[in-house]
C-alpha cells in the first residue's frame, strides 16, 4: 500500500519548482554534447537518399515519435520503429540507405541491443541517442550523442523525466539544424500542414473561399435605395457592389452607409444608389492570399472585400467572419 504524504500548498510549489530546475539544467548541461559527433549526425542524415527511422522502448519510444514528427513536419523524411516488432518481421521497413536513430538513456536496452546485429547487417547507418557512453549501444554505433543527465526530476531516480526531456530537446535541435541546412522555408512548412492555420496563411488564395456568381450582391448606379437596401438584406453580406452602365465596378454601399444616411433623413425617395455609394472602395484580385485580403480588412477596419478581374468587374467577394472561420488569424 503506497503511504499517503500530506503537502502544504508551498510544499507542492517548491515540488514543481524543483521538478523544472532539474530538467532545465539538464537541457542547459546537453549544450555540451553539440559537438563534432552532433555535426556528423547532421551531416549523415543530410546527405543519405533515405529516411530517418527512430527506435526506442518505453519513455524512449515515445519520444522518438514525437521527432519523428518534427522531423517530418520540418522536411526530413521520418518513420518510427519498434524494437519487438522489427525483431517480428518489421525490420523490413527498413532500407539500407536509412540513418537508424537508436534511443536508450542506458545504452542496455535488451530489445534494441536484440536489434544491433540485425541492423549492421543491413549495413545502414547508426546513430546513438544514450547517456551513457561506456554502453554496448554507444560503442556499436557509428555516432554517439550523449543524452546524460546529472539526475532525475524522480526523486527515486526511476521513472525518466529529466532524461527524457534532454532526449526531445536534442532531438529537436537535429531537426531544426536540419530544416536550417535545407534552407526549409515557411512556405514549405505550410506545404506540409494544408490544414492548419499556418498552412492556409501562407497558401489559401482568395480564389478558393470568395463568394461568387449570384450569391455577390449587385445593383447599378440607378438603383432605387429602396432596392438598394432589399439586395444588402438578401443577400446577407452587410454590403452590395454598385456597377457602372458596363458592368464594372463604381462603388459599393454598407449597411452603415444606410445607417448613417437615415440618420440625416428618412425620406428615401428618389435617391439611388450613386447618390450614397462610396466612390474607389478597397479591392483585391482572386489570386491574393486570402490571410492578406484579412489583413486589408484589419487594417482599413471594414468587413468586406470586392474582387475584381483586370476590367474592374466584381468577380467574388470575401467577408471578414469567413476568414476568421477558417482560422486565418495570426495567433
């Protein structure tokens, strides 16, 4: 039966406190071990036409998924293996021109020492993440990294908190030195997540979200206000585009336009639209990114766009809540 220990609140504090002192020395210590060895291990997955494929057990699998997806995230190809199931028939994922990034804080692990032989013989390169250097791991291997820690956060020095926080670190200092190699740009990175915020930021065209054909709000320079006003409310944009006699674009006319005209007057008769629109409103073309036409409206402090073609025709137009929506803020 595990004993009960009673702590005061300040007792908890000083516990967490404690707990992030020792994992942030042991990310300070791993400064040491970006060396020549770190060098070569940048360099190897570099240069190899294969991927990078990470091994562990326990804590030490976990991680290495985590930089397998960092690794992928950032332009170097990535996959996760583990030690028993390759001993089972999935060491065939593995290719010789592949870089085997092994994980094991005491370099003893029995499945992954189980796995050494079988993987020299594939003749593909081995690189070492362990903390200790004297281990059967880090001497087979072509590269040691060192991932020693002076302690644990456990204060029974068993379950792996410090240690495994220095293995993530450098795993992610592998990444970023190779996503910096490659010159992997922002661009690139939102090649890779289409889906997220970031991705459609840098790649969402105008085109592809705008409001198109009968669903754009239109009327022309003679249109009655009375008309005016059926077209803003059925057409829910909060806005119409007001055309010329040739179909291009004169103007448009907000809600707030009408607010404020009525606050003047509420007689209506007789006035059209030219007589209220705003003359060279803002507008952009489709192929803009959509997170600069949010930009523009941010900016100008308005709610809509027109978008126009090369004739000054309305072609679509965008609202400020649909590209909110769709996550297009900067966060």
């Amino acid at each position: 039966m595990i004993a009960e220990e009673k702590l005061n609140p300040n007792e908890i504090i000083d516990n967490g406190r404690e707990v992030i002192r020792i994992e942030a020395e042991a990310i300070a210590d791993l400064q040491h071990s970006i060396n020549e060895d770190f060098v070569n291990a940048v360099e190897t997955i570099f240069t190899s036409s294969g991927r990078v494929v990470l091994t562990g057990m326990g804590k030490s699998g976990l991680i290495a998924r985590k930089i397998v997806a960092t690794l992928n995230s950032t332009g170097t190809a990535a996959i996760y293996l583990h030690p028993t199931d390759a001993l089972h028939g999935d060491l065939g994922m593995v290719r010789s021109e592949d870089v085997v990034i092994l994980i094991s804080k005491s370099g003893e692990t029995e499945e992954i020492s189980n796995l050494l032989p079988m993987l020299k013989r594939l003749n593909v390169k081995l690189i070492a993440m362990s903390g200790n250097k004297e281990s059967k791991l880090a001497k087979e291997c072509d590269i040691f990294l060192n991932i020693a820690v002076k302690e644990e956060a456990c204060p029974y020095d068993l379950a792996p908190t410090a240690s495994t926080t220095a293995t993530l670190a450098l795993g992610d200092a592998l990444a970023v030195s190779l996503l910096k190699k490659r010159n992997f740009t922002a661009k690139d990175f939102a090649f890779l997540h289409p889906g997220g915020s970031l991705g459609k930021r840098l790649s969402l065209k105008i085109k592809e979200v705008m409001i198109t054909g009968e669903k754009i709000p239109r009327v022309n320079t003679e249109t009655s206000i009375k008309d005016v006003i059926i077209e803003i409310t059925s057409k829910r944009l909060g806005t119409t585009c007001v055309l010329d006699e040739n179909g291009k674009l004169a103007g448009i006319i907000t809600d707030g336009d009408l607010r404020r005209l009525l606050e003047i007057t509420l007689d209506i008769t007789g006035l059209k639209a030219s007589d209220v629109m705003t003359t060279k409103p803002k507008v952009l073309k489709a192929d803009y990114l959509a997170s600069f036409a949010l930009q523009q409206m941010e900016n100008f402090k308005i709610t809509s766009l027109v978008i126009v073609d090369d004739q000054n025709q309305p072609v679509g137009i965008i609202h400020l809540h649909d590209l909110i929506n769709l996550g297009l803020q900067s966060r």
